[in-house]
C-alpha cells in the first residue's frame, strides 16, 4: 500500500509541476456518481466515508461511491488535470484546476434527498460556483476577460436527475410527484428546470459542458432486487419511464447549443453504455453485472455495510454496491467520452480541447 500511494504522490506531483494540463480546469456537478466528499461534511446519512467504500482508492474512503477512481477522476487524469477536490473541503486558496460541486442524494428537484438530510440540489451546487468565481477566482486574474477565457476553455462534466426518480418519483410513499405527474409529464419538469440550471452556468461562464443521460435505473441491483428480475434482465417498466427524460435530454442539449452563443452542449450516452455492460457483461470483461461485489442493506438492494470485507474480484463485477458501478465502470465510461465523439456527442472531449 505504501508504495501505491508513493506512486499516486509522484503521479499529482508530476501532473502539477511538469506537464501543462489540456484545459484549465474540470468543474464537475452532480450526484453521488460523481461526489468526491461534499457530503462528508454534510449533516445527512448519504455519505460514504467508510469501508468497503475506497477500497482500491490509494487515499482509501474519501467519500466516493465506488471502490476507487470516479468518471470524473479518470477524465482529470485524461486532461493531465489533478482530481478536482471537494468544494466543501476547500478552506484556503481556491485551485485554478477545478472543483467537485456534487452532492449525494441531491437532484435536480429541491426536495430530492432531503429524506436522508441535508444534500446540495444542483441549484445549490450553481450558486456555490457563482461564489466561486465571484469572489474567489478573480483574485487569481489580472483581468474578467482573463478570467471569461480560463472559464471558456475549462470543462464543465454533470450528472443528475437518477435521483430524481430513485429518492423521489418511483417512492410514492415518500413524495406525490408520482401522483402529479405522469412520466412524460415528470421529465417535462426535470428539464425546464436543468435548462434553467444550464442557463445559469453559461451566463456564470461556461461554454463547453458535457451532460450525462440517466443509466438505466431499472438495471441497477436496487430494483431488479425489488422486482425481483431474473439474472442478466432489467426491469423494463423503470427503463420506460426513464427513457422519456432521455430523449428530452438530447433535444434540450441541441437546443440550447443552437441558442446559447459560443456554448457547446455534449451528451453522454451513459444509458446504452450501461445497458450493454449489464445485458453484455462478458463483451466488457465481467463476469457478473447483476450482484454488487460490497455486502449491502437490503439484501444487495441498497448501499455497503460498513467495514465488512467486500467480494475479492471487483473489476470482474460492474456494480459496487446496490445503485453505483466500480471504478472498472467509470473507465470505461471516461475513455470512451474523451476518446470518441460515437458515446460524447457531437464532441468528444479530446474534439472539445480543439474548438
């Protein structure tokens, strides 16, 4: 273990000091798919810093929902970036490479998560950036048009509104969107509301954006456990109702990159990606992506019990716990948007450094 984290030392130190990175900086938004720690500090019971979690993570549990490097991990070390660090961790000098704005639970909704406590909706996590760069960045910079470029040439990577749907319009129970709304109707909401929320981020600065579609949720172990899905199968009802924000999310992003001077709007088709690896395991190198490899609540249902020893393979296994895949996943996911415009589209990220 020692010499692992000599050998990640020596990688920041050489990513800091002798290489000039590819972009400015990576800010990064989102859910506990790309939470680095902001809940650590968080009154709220979605957290994730304890073992298993950070099991192949050379810094061990620093609150990502995995077992080491996140997606956006992975696009940092791409753009030859250090991992943005937790905005919430931040108590000094803000880095001119990036931050993690994502909270866990959170969505895009204000209500979403609050049943576990406190969380950061995406709307909290924009006005955390405008703080940011209003009052922080500019001491950094001789001048706004200094400033303006280093933002317009930064990469800006989301993920949210899986919450949306897991902790709020599929628990009926818990919240009436359910009963308010019908599917179709339900994404209508969630992206009016992300417009808004893009909107904000271009006017605050940014131009090149990368959004990611909602996985298949009625994949992931925590309702094929509840349906009771048969191995290697999906709960297609829960697919269906996703796929109605999907398909808004693509006409949104096209739409306001014709609209929003200078912006550049990319999808990520993390939703096949996902359905493939999961239908598909053997094509990526899994042998199982139906069981997570921690030992969860809710019998594989639901996150890691904590300290117990997880299963001894997990880059054979593509979920971690009962809702996030392994870091195997994140890989896969990351190389394939900073390599191809086919799975980032209509850029890539490698096409996105160029414009």
């Amino acid at each position: 273990i020692t010499s692992n984290i000599f050998l990640f030392s020596l990688h920041q130190f050489f990513l800091l000091v002798h290489t000039k990175p590819l972009v400015p900086a990576l800010y990064v938004f989102g859910d506990s798919l790309f939470d680095s720690g902001n809940n650590n500090l968080l009154p709220t019971m979605a957290r994730a810093n304890f073992p298993p979690y950070g099991h192949n993570f050379v810094q061990h549990f620093t609150g990502r929902f995995t077992n080491g490097r996140t997606l956006p991990d992975f696009i940092a070390e791409f753009l030859e970036l250090p991992y943005p660090p937790p905005y919430l961790g931040i108590h000094d000098s803000v880095p001119l490479t990036g931050l993690n704005y994502a909270s866990s639970a959170c969505g895009i909704l204000p209500q979403t998560g609050t049943i576990f406590g406190k969380c950061l909706s995406l709307g909290e996590q924009i006005d955390l950036f405008k703080w940011t760069i209003e009052s922080k960045l500019p001491t950094h910079f001789n001048s706004l048009e200094e400033l303006s470029k280093h933002l317009a040439d930064s990469i800006f990577i989301f993920t949210t509104g899986s919450n949306d749907y897991i902790q709020n319009y599929l628990e009926p129970t818990l919240f009436s969107t359910n009963h308010d709304y019908d599917p179709q109707s339900f994404a209508q909401l969630l992206i009016d509301d992300l417009s808004n929320h893009f909107q904000s981020v271009y006017k605050l600065g940014a131009r090149k954006i990368i959004m990611h579609e909602i996985a298949p949720l009625g994949c992931i172990p925590h309702y094929t456990r509840k349906y009771q899905v048969v191995v290697g199968k999906c709960h297609e009802q829960t697919n269906q109702i996703v796929s109605y924000f999907n398909t808004k999310l693509h006409e949104l992003l096209k739409s306001l990159t014709s609209t929003l001077q200078g912006s550049i709007l990319v999808l990520a088709r993390i939703n096949s990606l996902g359905y493939d690896v999961i239908t598909n395991p053997s094509k990526y190198g899994y042998s199982d992506a139906s069981n997570p490899c921690c030992t969860t609540w809710g019998n594989g249902s639901a996150a890691c019990i904590p300290w117990l020893e997880p299963c001894p393979n997990p880059n054979q296994h593509f979920f971690w716990d009962g809702y996030h895949n392994t870091e195997t996943g994140n890989s896969v996911a990351a190389s394939l948007c900073f390599n191809t415009s086919e799975f980032c589209t209509p850029f890539s990220i490698k096409d996105l450094i160029q414009i």
